[in-house]
C-alpha cells in the first residue's frame, strides 16, 4: 500500500510556556512559520520515511515586551495533501 504526498503543511496549534517564565502574555499569536506549505511530491510506501525542509518560525516583533515566551515549546500538526 502506498499514497502520493503532494505538500505538508504546518500550522502552531498550542503553544506553553516554561517553567519559571517571565509574566505576561505569550501564545500562537507571537509566532509566524514561514513558507508554511512544502512541495513533497513522492510516493510512500508503508514503513517510508520522508525527510523535508524549508518552514521556518519566527517571533513576531510585538510592540509589547515578549519576555513571557522565552523557553516556551511550540506545539505543530502537520497536514499532508494527497
């Protein structure tokens, strides 16, 4: 059995922040992935691996202090288009 894998796609769906963190605000909205969508383009066959590049998340650069998201972890789900 196999499937076509055209893209994989990320997007942040939670994000917490560390143990000890600064007070403050800190979730998804102070991130951004960029080029968040990536061209696949192969046949899996079951027990395949895939190894891809080219998203990349940043800190958004808020007016406001963002100490609060040091050391936070970032949760991603990943679709893949078929």
């Amino acid at each position: 059995m196999s499937t076509l894998i055209n893209a994989i796609t990320f997007i942040i769906v939670a994000l917490g922040k560390a143990h000890g963190a600064a007070a403050g605000s800190c979730d998804a909205s102070d991130y951004v992935i960029d080029k968040p969508r990536m061209r696949v383009d192969r046949v899996l066959a079951a027990h395949d691996t895939l190894e891809f590049t080219g998203a990349v998340i940043s800190l958004v650069d808020k007016s406001v202090n963002q100490n609060a998201c040091r050391g936070s972890t970032i949760r991603l789900q990943y679709n893949t288009t078929p």
